[in-house]
C-alpha cells in the first residue's frame, strides 16, 4: 500500500463517501464538527500527510487510518490536521485585567487561593503557548505585589502545537502585543543563527505542565479542582450539544466560586450549564 514518501505523488481526489466517513470519525472522536462545506478543507490538509506516508488515494488512507495499527499511530496526526490553532500573547487583554483587578482579588480573599494553596490555573486548548505564558507573566507580576503561589496546567489535543508550546521559541513579531516591560523580563532574545527568535525565560517554563488532553474523553484525568479555567475560542467549533457536555465538564472541575473565561465570540446563551455571567465572556460557579 506504502511507497516511499515523496512530493512527487499525485493523490486521486476525496469522494463524497470518505468525507463522511472522516467527518463522523473526527466529530465521535473529538467533537469537531465538519459540515460538507469543510471538504475542500479537509481535503487539502490531508494531502500533505497522504504524501508523508506515501499513500496515493484517500481509499488507502482510510483503510490504514481505520486498522488497529493506522488507529493507534495515526489518530495524532489526523487530529493536527484538523485543528486550528490560532492564537497570540495577550489575546483579549480585557481578561487579564479582569483576572488582576476581580478573580485573583476575590479568590484570595474567599479560598486562600494563591495564599494557603497554590492557586491552580488551567489554559485548556493551549495551541502553542501563548496563552499560558501570557497567563504565567500576569502572575508572576501579580504574585511581586501579593506574593501568592501558582500553577498552570496547559492542554491541546494537538501534538504539534504541544511540541512547540514546551520549545518556548517564538519568532520576533509574535511578540509584538507583550508590553517592552515584560518583554525585557520574561523573553530571551536570540543570537547568531537564533537572531530574530525570542524565548520564554526557564523560571516561566518550569511554572507550566503541559500535557495533551482530548476534552471528548470521559473525565480530565484530574484529581484536584480548579480555581480558574481559561477556554477561549474553542467551543466555537463544537455543535451546541457537545458545548453543553463540556461546559458542565468544566463546570464539576471548577472549585465553588470558581472562574471560567471564554472567547470573545462565545456565549452560555440558550445552553443549559448553571454558570453565572460577571463581565463579558466572564463566568463563575455558584458558591
């Protein structure tokens, strides 16, 4: 079925059958929904991995992506291809001013977040870092004032991302909406061969466990709750069913009082979860 992996292959087009056979899996799988007019899409982000493995016809490469072998090795990349991972230093500024000014404030106050424990943080879709090391300067400039103690955990379904969410490097212009304050403290700059990148200082990296998660599998694997769970324009790629399955998911892995912030373009409106909204995008958990 295999040959050697070249740029050379021509790959016969995606039938109608096989998406459908790819949609339902990818949606069963983790929850991201692909209606016909995602063919195209599809289509042109598998070819590339039809041309790694050396497979000419998609019919092939749904006969090894649904054997014993093809599910357990090539689920991953399957899912990197369908993923999209857009993502920026402190994207939505409005949230971490929130999160300094009214979560942080209040949870220490009510819990001893931060204070009596750690106060525990979850970037949950993570893409390739930013957020969490957003999440980890804003803390770390927080916790010089409040000397509060913290983790975060950073997840994604994709291990491409993951892979360089842990690397920490960045190009130069990824950088541009961090504040020069912060960048001359937490970045450092490349020399030589390394001009142009930039990366996140080891006392930033070392705050951060990242692991890869699947938010369709049947529990978190986590044994201690949050206080904070960051899930920003995720949920948009969900249908309103599985929205509503993770979001109570969430809901349970959130201590009392606990906050959940959402993405700019995403609501709790006409979903049935208990959240009680307190600024846009903004929610917490009944105490």
């Amino acid at each position: 079925m295999f040959s050697a992996a070249t740029d050379r292959i021509t790959t016969a087009a995606m039938t109608d059958r096989e998406f459908a056979r790819f949609s339902e899996f990818i949606y069963d799988t983790c929850g991201i929904k692909m209606p016909p007019v995602k063919k195209t899409m599809l289509e042109a982000r598998l070819q590339k991995r039809l041309r790694k493995l050396g497979i000419s016809s998609f019919k092939d490469y749904s006969e090894y992506l649904f054997s014993r072998t093809g599910t357990e090795t090539e689920l991953v990349h399957l899912i990197d291809v369908v993923t999209t991972n857009k993502t920026d230093f402190f994207r939505e500024p409005a949230h971490f001013d929130y999160l300094v000014s009214q979560a942080l404030p209040e949870l220490m106050e009510r819990t001893g977040a931060g204070l009596r424990k750690p106060l525990s943080i979850w970037s949950a879709g993570c893409s390739s870092g930013e957020e969490p090391y957003t999440l980890a300067m804003v803390l770390s400039e927080f916790s010089e004032q409040q000397n509060i103690s913290f983790s975060i955990l950073a997840t994604d379904i994709c291990t491409t991302v993951l892979d360089k969410a842990r690397l920490a490097v960045y190009d130069e212009e990824r950088i541009d909406p961090v504040p020069m304050s912060l960048r001359r403290k937490y970045l450092l700059r490349g020399k030589g061969e390394q001009k142009g990148l930039v990366r996140v200082v080891p006392q930033l990296r070392h705050r951060i466990t990242f692991r890869r998660l699947n938010f369709m599998d049947g529990d978190f694997g986590m044994r201690e709750p949050m206080d904070i769970i960051f899930c920003r324009n995720v949920v948009i790629y969900f249908d309103k069913a599985t929205q509503e399955r993770l979001l109570n998911k969430f809901y349970r892995q959130l201590i009392p009082g606990g906050y959940l912030f959402m993405g700019h373009s995403e609501t709790l409106s006409g979903l049935d979860v208990p959240f009680v909204q307190m600024a846009s995008t903004v929610y917490r958990k009944p105490l």
